[in-house]
C-alpha cells in the first residue's frame, strides 16, 4: 500500500515539475511511454521527473531512461552510494540544483555519515575520506580529466555515471523547475530533504537487475567517443541511446546547426561562455533565419543550459510548435556536450 500511494504521489509530482511540454500521462501512456515508465516506477521507485520531461519524443524517453538506469541503478562493482556522490558533484558543476538536491538527498540517505552531508552541500574540500574526496573532486571538474583517482576498471561505472548527468543536468535545467522542493525557510528546507533522503535511500536500495533497458532500443554498435566504456554493458546501453537521440534529431536539427556545435565543443572547456546570452548571437552570425531558434536551443542547452528561457522556447516553438522536436532538439544539444566530455576519458588509465 506505501509503495502504491508513493507512486500515485510521485507521478503527479511527475507532470508537475515539467515546464516547457505536457509530459503523457501515465494513466493513458500506451506502447513504448508505457513501457518505459513501468520499468521507471518499478526499478526507480516512482516516476522521476528527468526522464518524465522526455516523454513527447518516445525514443527520446526510452534512451534517457536506458542510461541512467544502467549507469546509476544497476548494480556492478561500484557501490550506489559512490555512484550517487558522483552524481550530486556532477550535479553541482553543472549548477543544477533540482539533481543535485534529489541526489544529495539520496547519498545522505544511504550513507548518513558527515562526507556524505559535505558532498551533498558541495563542500569537496570537507570531506574527510580522502579517496571519496579525489571521486568527488574528479567529477566536480566540468570536464572530468585523464587523471582518475579510482581503478581503471571502475571507470566504465563512474565515467558512465558522469556523462549521463552532465546530460540529464542540461536537460533539468531546461525542462524541469529549480528544486523538487517547494519554497521553504531554511529548517523547514533542511527537514524535507531529510524527509526526502530516507524515502529516497529506500528506493535506492531495492534490487534492481542489470542490462533490463537494453530492449527498450535497437542494438548499435559502440562509437569511438565510448571506447573509454570498453565491451560493458554501459557501452552498450550509451551506445544505443546515442543512436536514437542522434535519429531523432536528424529531422529537427539542421546539418549546419550540427557542425557549427561539434567545432564549438571540441574547443570547449567545460565553461559556461558568458554571463549574457549574446555569445550565442555571435556564435550564430551567418546561419539562416529559419535555423536560428533551433540553434540558440541547440547552443544553449549544450553549453549554458540555465540560459534557456521562455523567449528561447517561445521563438523554438513559433518554428516549430511540436513538444517531441523540442524534447529533441534539447536531448541533442544536451547530449552532444556530455559525449564531448566523455570523449576526454582516458582509454587505459592507470588504477588509481
């Protein structure tokens, strides 16, 4: 009965964070949604906002939901806590304060120890274990770096865990509101997210079998970008969900659009490129009028995602009205910046 009420909260919840697109509603979701958000509610434990915000563009959703269950959720040989202790310092990079609060949250619940409070209020330098410090240090880097400080055959598990979140951050930070919590005075704040670290860390522990996503998309093979990933199921489940959101997009976003973001980011250092959106205007000089809204989309969410603002969604939507090429076209830019970071992974790292 706990279980059921927590669901039935939690979907509603799930509709009402998202902001930009009407998420379907998983009372009438059919086919693939239905699909993804069964598994969502059963291995996740309810209906997380960031991979509900996907569900306009099915495939979209499908290949969200395969990365972070397979990178975060599934078990391997990295315990859940360290991998959420990545998770919530991505998270703080990215200044994304919806995951970091739902992630901090959860460390805190499953390891209630001081470092996991320090890491959940980014204060790296006071975390007293020092090789959680060096995780944590590594991954609140914006991007990430060659020296790893944990064995080099735990890098397919924290390295897919970075480079989901520096996708699902870009993605929280367009469609979803700022924290999962309402307004609240200082000890009020401090209560609910104790209150939301146990039900959090309860769900964190229910099992979870590995490679269950995996169906959900078309088998691809595994693209150099994620050689870092090796022959693991992780590889496998990005690799898939690379393909899709690479297919989904290929109606939506222009050729142009693609290669001027691909240029940007092979020079990029992780940085957002200016206080003022007018980077993008410059950055953009010579495209199009008809390819300028899915640009600035495109440019913002990949590099400065707090930057898109309802003038941005308005003039995407005057171009093209449709919640999925919107989800898309997001999904795209987000996930174009988060494979840059990846591809500057190590191949063999030392262990650590």
């Amino acid at each position: 009965m706990t279980a059921l009420l927590t669901t039935q909260a939690t979907r509603r919840a799930a509709l009402a964070h998202v902001k930009h697109v009407t998420p379907a509603d998983p009372r009438r979701a059919t086919g693939l949604v239905k699909e993804v958000y069964s598994q969502v509610e059963r291995d996740f434990g309810m209906l997380a906002p960031p991979i509900a915000l996907h569900s306009p563009a099915p495939t979209v959703l499908a290949a969200a939901w395969a990365m972070l269950r397979e990178s975060l959720l599934a078990p391997g040989t990295v315990p859940r806590s360290t991998k959420e202790a990545v998770a919530a310092a991505v998270s703080a990079a990215n200044a994304c304060p919806y995951c970091v609060d739902i992630h901090g949250a959860t460390l805190t619940g499953l390891d209630g120890t001081p470092d996991a409070a320090a890491i959940a209020s980014d204060r790296v330098d006071d975390v007293g274990d020092p090789h959680l410090r060096s995780i944590v240090g590594w991954a609140r880097n914006p991007v990430l770096g060659s020296e790893l400080p944990f064995p080099a055959a735990q890098l397919p598990e924290l390295g897919g865990v970075a480079v989901v979140f520096h996708y699902i951050n870009r993605m929280v930070s367009v469609f979803l509101q700022r924290s999962p919590l309402p307004p609240l005075p200082g000890p009020a704040r401090r209560g609910a997210l104790w209150i939301a670290g146990r039900v959090m860390s309860s769900l964190a522990r229910r099992p979870v079998s590995a490679g269950a996503a995996l169906n959900l998309l078309p088998a691809s093979s595994i693209p150099p970008d994620l050689a870092w990933a090796g022959p693991t199921r992780i590889a496998e489940a990005l690799a898939r969900a690379y393909a899709a959101i690479e297919d989904e997009a290929a109606s939506v976003v222009p050729e142009r659009i693609r290669c001027l973001m691909l240029t940007r980011l092979s020079e990029w250092d992780g940085m957002p490129p200016g206080i003022s959106a007018t980077w993008v205007d410059t950055a953009l000089a010579g495209v199009p009028d008809d390819e300028l809204p899915v640009g600035r989309l495109v440019l913002l969410t990949a590099q400065s995602a707090y930057q898109v603002g309802n003038t941005v969604i308005a003039d995407f939507k005057r171009h093209d009205p449709q919640d999925a090429s919107l989800v898309a076209a997001a999904s795209w830019g987000a996930l174009a910046a988060a494979r840059s970071i990846g591809d500057r992974l190590p191949l063999d790292a030392p262990s650590a």
